[in-house]
C-alpha cells in the first residue's frame, strides 16, 4: 500500500536527482509527467505542465523573499537553499491539495 509520505519522499527525491543532472540535460517533462503520475494516485489529477508551472511559482517565492541584490546564483549553496525550499513548498503545497 502506498503511502502518502512515501510518496512525497519519492517525489522529493525524483527533483533531488533532477537538480544533480546538468541543467541543459534535465527533462523535465519527463520529471512532472512521473510526479503527476505520483500524485494521481491520491487523488490530484494535474496536469505536469501545471504541476511544473506550480514548482516554478515555489521556487520564485524563495527568490522573493531575498532582495535580488543578495542573491548569489553563482553559489552552489545558494542554489541548493533554493531547490531545498522550493521541494519543501511543492511538498506542502501536495499535501494541502490531498487533505
């Protein structure tokens, strides 16, 4: 039986792999069509390019809370500080859709 924490983790660790992948190789397509195949199975019927669009919307809301002038896109922990937030968003964002 599938669990929707086990699903979440899944999910966290398919976008972990994807942000290890070079940036110009990733397919994220591919990666939201399998999250959207994830999430159908309790019941949220998304479509992945919403479901990408949603994790863009994460990811600019950790960009929105740092003055621009402060950010360092040029520093792989500042990088990783985003993607760690913006998985942590999408996850709860999931979960409010599914409770």
């Amino acid at each position: 039986m599938t669990t929707l924490r086990g699903d979440l983790d899944l999910i966290t660790s398919i976008l972990r792999e994807t942000f290890r992948t070079e940036p110009f190789k990733r397919d994220y397509d591919a990666v939201f069509e399998r999250v959207a195949d994830i999430v159908r199975r309790h019941g949220l019927t998304e479509n992945p390019r919403n479901l990408r669009f949603r994790f863009i919307l994460c990811m600019q809301e950790f960009f929105d809370g740092i003055p621009q002038d402060q950010w360092r896109i040029k520093d792989p922990t500042f990088v990783k500080q985003s993607e760690d937030f913006a998985i942590a968003r999408f996850r709860e964002w999931i979960v409010e859709q599914v409770t």
